[in-house]
C-alpha cells in the first residue's frame, strides 16, 4: 500500500513539474516574442495617393530641391533639410542620367524655371512633415521622421507623384539612431517605386 501511494505522489509531481515545465516556455516564449515585438526594428512605410501612370525614365535628368529644416513644436533642426536634399540626391544620382541640386529651399514654380534652365526632365519636391529625434534609449520615445515627396513633370508643370514616407526607430535598442540615419532606405525604396 504504501508502495501504490508513493507511486501516486511521484507520478502527481511528475506532472506538476511537467505542466510548471510547459507554463515556463509558454510564458519564455511569451516574453520572448514581447521584447521582438519592441525591439530596436525601425518601421519604415511609403505610401502614394497619386502614382506614377507609367514608370519614368532613366536617361532623364532630376532637380531636387532643398526642403526647409524639418521642425518637431518648438524645435527647428538645422541643416535638416540640406541632409534631406543630400540624401535624396545620393539615391536618385543611382537611378537617373543626371541630378541637379538647388542651393536652397525653392517655391515649386521657382524649381520649375530653375530644373527648365538645367535641362531636367523631373522635379523632386521633399517637404519635411515631421523630424523627431529623441533620446529613446532612456525616454522610450521614438524618433519619428515623415516626408511628402512631390515627382513634378517640369514639361507640364504637374505633378506625376506624391508620396508619403514615414519611418522610427523601436522603444528599445535605438541608441544612436536620428532622424536622418532613415533617409537612406527611405529614398532607395521611393526612387526604385519610379521605375515600376
């Protein structure tokens, strides 16, 4: 007897231990897939209520211009928009025959007579919606970056594309990312989208 009794609280720790067993990975695989979920991955999103009707061509010319520094409430960062503009250019100096870069911030008609003086066949319009660096590693706040992008054709004067593009930084592991470290990807994704 004693014997069947002990048999029957091993085999009830047995499946106590099982079962606690099961609980751990459940709730291991729970926070493992918790801290992926926040982790330092940047989102990055484009998306165009106008789009091309027909992909542009390579051989032709682009203009860019320099937006005006990107703002988030009170805080202006310099020199944000000629890093926009750079950045820009970096990517559609890959994809097209030529880039022309303005000097500063243009009115679109302005841009236009300036890419006609050039020879350019296209117009690029980056207009800095939102620049947002923070200091995420402590805040928990994401650095958040929207650009409208603007494709104007110079020969009519109208605009062929307008995208919006939208990236930030995860809650954790963003040390040392800012706005700008977007750009790259961002305009890479926007150029290679003109050609299909």
């Amino acid at each position: 007897m004693r014997k069947a009794r002990r048999a029957r609280v091993n085999a009830n720790f047995a499946l106590r231990q099982l079962a606690a067993r099961a609980d751990c990975r459940r709730v291991r695989r729970i926070f493992l897939a918790a801290m992926l979920a926040m982790s330092g991955c940047a989102t990055q999103k484009i998306s165009s209520p106008v789009h091309l009707a027909a992909p542009l061509s390579r051989a032709a010319k682009v203009f860019i211009c320099v937006p005006e520094n990107g703002k988030f409430e009170k805080i202006t960062y310099p020199n944000s928009g000629r890093q926009t503009a750079l950045a820009l250019a970096e990517q559609a100096s890959k994809r097209f025959s030529g880039v022309e870069l303005s000097r500063g911030a243009l009115s679109e008609e302005e841009a236009i007579k300036a890419a006609t003086e050039a020879k350019c066949a296209y117009v690029l319009e980056a207009i800095i919606l939102h620049w947002e660096d923070r200091a995420t590693e402590w805040s928990g706040r994401p650095d958040r970056l929207q650009i409208e992008l603007h494709c104007v054709d110079v020969a009519s004067g109208k605009a062929v594309d307008v995208s919006s593009l939208e990236a930030q930084t995860g809650i954790f592991g963003a040390m040392g990312h800012e706005p700008q470290d977007f750009l790259p990807a961002l305009f890479a994704d926007y150029c290679d989208r003109l050609f299909r």
